[in-house]
C-alpha cells in the first residue's frame, strides 16, 4: 500500500484527535480584495456570467410578474368568454437571457407575433406554441379537441385570421395591465412561423420573457411575451418598488375613473315598475278566481315606484307613448321616503274613497 494512503485505523484515529482537541483543524482560508476588507469566510462568492448581464433589478423583475400575473387573469377570462369553455392562464417563469437564447428555445413552426408598442421605441415578440393554438382553433371551428392532430407545418392564411382574434384580446388584456404604468395600444406588426429568420435586437441583447401556461380542458400549451431591454427601457423607472406599489392611488385619476365610467355604461340592468303591494293570506290566493280583485292600501293617484335592479330608485306616473304602457319619471326616491316629498315617519294619507 502507498504511504500517501491512510489505513482506516489510522483514519478513525485522526478523526478521534480532532473531535478531542489534540489536533487543531486547519481552516481553508482565501484572500479576497474587498473595499471594506472582509475576512475571507464572511464574504459569499457567486458566479457572474458576462455573456448574461443582468441589467433589470430584482425588485423590477417582480413588478413585471405581478403585472403579468394580472395580464393572465385578464387574458383568461377574455379567452373564456370568447371560446366559451373554461381557459385557465397563468405566468410560469419570469426571466433574464440574451435574444438568441429566448430564440433557441423556440420549436418551429410556431406562431411568432412581432407586437408594436405606440408609445415605445423597437417591437416586442409574443410567441404561441402550436400545442394550444390548433385546439383554440379547432374549437372555434366546432370541433370537441379530444382526438386533435397537430400538424407540424405552418400556419394557412385562415387559422391565421382566426388565432388573430385571440391574439388581438391578448394585446387589449396587456394594454389593461399596463395601463397603470403607461397607457400603451399594441398592434401586430407581422407574424412569422420560423423565429429563426426574424431577428429584432442583436443575438447578446437583453431581453425579459414571460412565460405563460394556457389551458383549456384537456388541452395545454404555451406562450412566451419577448421584450427586449432597449424597448421598455424608459419606463423603467416607474416599474421602481415606491412607483410600483403606489399604483393604486392612480385610481383616483379622472382619467381611470372615466374609463370605470364608460365600462359601467355599456352594463345591461333590469327596470321593473311596481304599481303596489299587498299580503294576503294563502288560502285567499288558493281561491282565486278570473275576474276577482285584489284590494290593495295605495291610492290610486300616488305614484308608482320604478326599481333597478331591485332596488327603489325613482317615483313616476303611468300613462301611454304611442299604444305602450309608459312610466314618466317624477324624482328619484330618497332614503326613507313612502311618497314623493313625505318620510316614512310621517302619518299615512287617507284613503281615496273612489281607489
């Protein structure tokens, strides 16, 4: 045996005079320049990759996510409405890496949208995997997805206008998101089925892409949102944590607030008009007869209410427009009111003999 190989007799015994004290263990020290002069053991040491600088914060990194994570929510309940089946999208990974990195990673073909924001300087790229697009496609077209076949071939001219629907409520979803940063409109400004030929930004540049997961029923695929250093660059800054969380005092802006305003304009309600109301018992509602009548305490020159949704909102008259039963709106029904201008508190009117 070689002397430079220890027996484990004398191994146990060297570990033993360790753990006893009798020899001392020698610490691997290294000497590391540092402005303040740090012991070598208390300083951490970390890989730096120069081909991958990092050139988005922490902290800017995780305001992207949360606001892609509201982008996914948006876009799914868009997808939802519009495919009428249940679409569920959510954000997997949010990263840095070069562009031909991002574009290795790609299959082809594939369904590759160069995306141009108004506001903002060079284009975006949102890539869809072929694995999610012909399922959406296939239901759009009536099909049940169940025994689908994805062809391994380029999109035709039809599934490219019909997948522009979906990619359209996706550009209006990350408008929605990014509205409390910069008001930004997307448009795509050409689609392409090989990444490999379109080339944005240099190969080393810096992008952020966010990767989703879409699924629909038994279907799953996926979607990458490209956007390269250069272009969001000059609202960076607003995606700073102070910026990022003060977000929602925006709310109050008259401008979000006139969006709010439009939105709830195009909302459907129900408008109904009660003429009165009474009780009874059920054995009197058991009994009754065609012809009978209903004995109510309102008078019949009082006002009738008009409620929305349920809920009392104006006093109005009846009366006809043109052969149709029409109620003319007199004021709106204050809190406590039992008759336009009298509270609840106040006594009853009496009874119109002739109602």
């Amino acid at each position: 045996m070689s002397a430079d190989v220890l027996e484990q007799n004398e191994i146990d015994a060297l570990l033993n005079a360790v753990d006893t004290g009798e020899v001392e263990e020698t610490a691997v020290s290294g000497q590391i320049f540092s402005k303040n002069r740090r012991h070598g053991e208390a300083v951490e040491v970390r890989q730096y990759d120069f081909k991958r600088p990092e050139r988005v914060s922490k902290d800017q990194m995780r305001a992207l996510q949360t606001l892609h994570e509201a982008f996914a929510r948006n876009f799914g309940a868009s997808l939802s409405g519009f495919l009428r089946t249940i679409v569920e999208v959510k954000v997997a990974n949010c990263e840095q890496m070069t562009y031909a990195e991002f574009i290795a990673s790609l299959p082809n073909p594939t369904s590759f949208n160069l995306v141009q924001a108004d506001e903002l300087e060079g284009q975006m790229c949102l890539e869809i995997s072929p694995l999610i697009i012909y399922p959406i496609i296939d239901r759009l077209l009536g099909g049940t997805t169940q025994d689908l076949f994805i062809p391994q071939r380029p999109m035709t001219l039809i599934e490219t206008n019909l997948i522009g629907n979906v990619t359209q409520r996706g550009l209006e979803a990350l408008s929605e998101a990014w509205s409390g940063i910069r008001q930004l409109v997307y448009s795509i400004g050409a689609i392409e089925s090989n990444p490999q030929l379109v080339q944005i930004v240099p190969p080393n540049e810096v992008v952020v892409v966010v990767g989703f997961e879409i699924k629909m029923s038994n279907r799953a695929g996926t979607m990458n949102l490209c956007i390269p250093y250069n272009v969001i660059e000059p609202v960076m800054d607003d995606l700073a944590a102070q910026s990022w969380f003060s977000v929602s005092d925006q709310t109050k802006n008259a401008e979000v607030q006139k969006r709010i305003d439009k939105s709830l304009s195009r909302a459907t309600v129900g408008v109904s008009g009660v003429l009165a109301e009474t009780t009874m018992t059920m054995q009197d509602l058991i009994n009754l007869q065609p012809g009978d009548l209903i004995v109510t305490e309102k008078p019949a020159n009082q006002p009738v209410v008009i409620r929305v949704e349920r809920e009392k909102k104006f006093w109005a008259t009846m009366g006809k427009v043109k052969g149709k039963r029409a109620l003319q709106v007199l004021a709106g029904i204050k809190p406590g009111e039992r008759a336009p201008g009298k509270k609840a508190s106040d006594s009853p009117p009496p009874a119109d003999p002739d109602a």
